[in-house]
C-alpha cells in the first residue's frame, strides 16, 4: 500500500482512540477509505487522497498531537 497520503503520530490510549474516530469521519464525509497501521515509531493514518490527509493532519494540530509524513 501506498505512503504517499499517511502521517504518522506518536500517541496512545484515548488519544489515539480519539484520532481513529476523527479519521474515520473525516474518511466518510469524503466518502473515501482510510487505513491504520504501526509504524517503527507511532501509529500511522493512511488515506485515499491527500485533502482527508490534509484535514486529518489539521485536526491533529487542533488536538495538539505533533504527526509527520510517513
């Protein structure tokens, strides 16, 4: 699977639980398919297109939980 449109976040617990959430309703109001899995450092949020990425790495700076490309 494509990298090209995933960020990688370093977080757990509720947070992390917070984000699956935000990313799964970012990845239904577009109407596009989303995927999560483990990075060597942190969980990564892939999508189908780089706006929901984009959306999703603004929510993580609303939630204050520092994400980079990956």
């Amino acid at each position: 699977m494509t990298k090209e449109n995933c960020l990688i976040v370093h977080v757990a617990g509720r947070q992390l639980d917070l984000l699956r959430g935000e990313a799964s309703r970012i990845a239904k109001d577009n109407k596009i398919d989303w995927w999560i899995d483990h990075a060597d450092v942190g969980t990564r949020f892939c999508f189908e297109d780089a706006k929901a990425k984009e959306i999703f790495a603004l929510t993580c700076d609303n939630f204050g939980v520092p994400c980079r490309d990956g």
